[in-house]
C-alpha cells in the first residue's frame, strides 16, 4: 500500500498521470522451476484417449488417478509468487524499467520518466504525460497479459478516487483519496 500511495504522488504532480492495471492470470504467465511437481487432474479434464469407451457410449478411466507435471506456477503453490516475481522482473527490465533500490515491488523507466508499483498482479504507473503512461503500458502489454489499464478505482481493495482541491490562496491542487 505504500508504494502505491508514492505512485499516487508521483501521478498528482502537475502534468503527471496515473493509471492502474491488472494481470491476468498471473502466476501461471511463469514456469514451474525447481523439482518437479506432480498433479492429479480432475476428471473433467482428462483428455479422449485416457478413456475406454465401450460400444454403448459408455466411459470407463484407464487409469487409476493419473499424475501430470505442472509446468506453469499456480495459486496454491508455495513458490509460485517467486517465479511469477522473477518472470516479471526479467520482462520489466528488457523494456528498461530498473527496481527501485529496497523496494523490489517499485520500478523506474528513465527514457519515459515512468514510475511503476507491482503488487502481486496489481499494476499501478504514473508519468509525465498521459501519453508517455500509454507509452509505458504498451511496452509492458508486450510482455505480459493484462486488463486494459484504467484511471484510479479500486486498488488492493481500497477505493482511490484522484481529484482536485482549490486552495484559500487560490492555487489548485491534485489529491488521492482512499
């Protein structure tokens, strides 16, 4: 929560915008590293030839609770937030977004003078211009499947609502509200 509130800010500096954006299906955008991984599929999802079917139509299993090997990191796994953590990280940084120094959920572009706040597969950028935002979402679009990014709204569950605020000596002011 509070690198997206630095993101926030960084988004209500004058000229700056700020967007949000999810994964889809993060975890199994990376592979399985590490021992192997043996699952049991459900039935549903056998394929055709696991199956004797007899003249009637009817369908008996071949097998007796066959395993598959997971090859894409799940939800539930215990290491399938590190790999979805390294999966990113590799793609951010052959599109020039560097970690932040102590805050491996942050990134920066310095072409785009974009900031970057990862959360899981909740995405929050913000920027100089909507266009170097726009810039910066396609860059990352091409590496990652992902929602259509989206003005603030619901973020790690907490409404985010940016508008402006008229000051007593007249100056206008970007805020977040949360």
């Amino acid at each position: 929560m509070e690198s997206g509130k630095t993101i926030d800010f960084y988004g209500s500096l004058p000229g700056h915008h700020i967007e949000q954006a999810d994964a889809e299906q993060a975890y199994i955008q990376a592979d399985l590293q590490g021992p192997t991984t043996w699952v049991l599929l459900p039935e549903e999802l056998w394929p055709e030839e696991w199956w004797d079917v007899a003249s009637d139509g009817t369908k008996t299993p071949k097998y007796d609770k066959p395993g598959v090997i997971l090859k894409k990191a799940r939800y539930g796994h215990p290491d399938a937030g590190t790999y979805w953590e390294m999966h990113l990280n590799e793609r951010l940084r052959k599109i020039g977004f560097t970690s932040v120094p102590s805050w491996p959920s942050c990134f920066w572009h310095k072409e785009l003078r974009l900031y970057l706040s990862v959360y899981f597969d909740d995405f929050k950028l913000a920027g100089p211009s909507k266009e170097n935002v726009q810039k910066g979402w396609k860059l990352i679009q091409q590496h990652v499947d992902m929602e259509d990014p989206t003005d603030l709204d619901l973020y790690l569950g907490c409404k985010h609502e940016q508008s402006s605020l008229k000051m007593p000596d007249g100056h206008v002011v970007r805020t977040v509200t949360y």
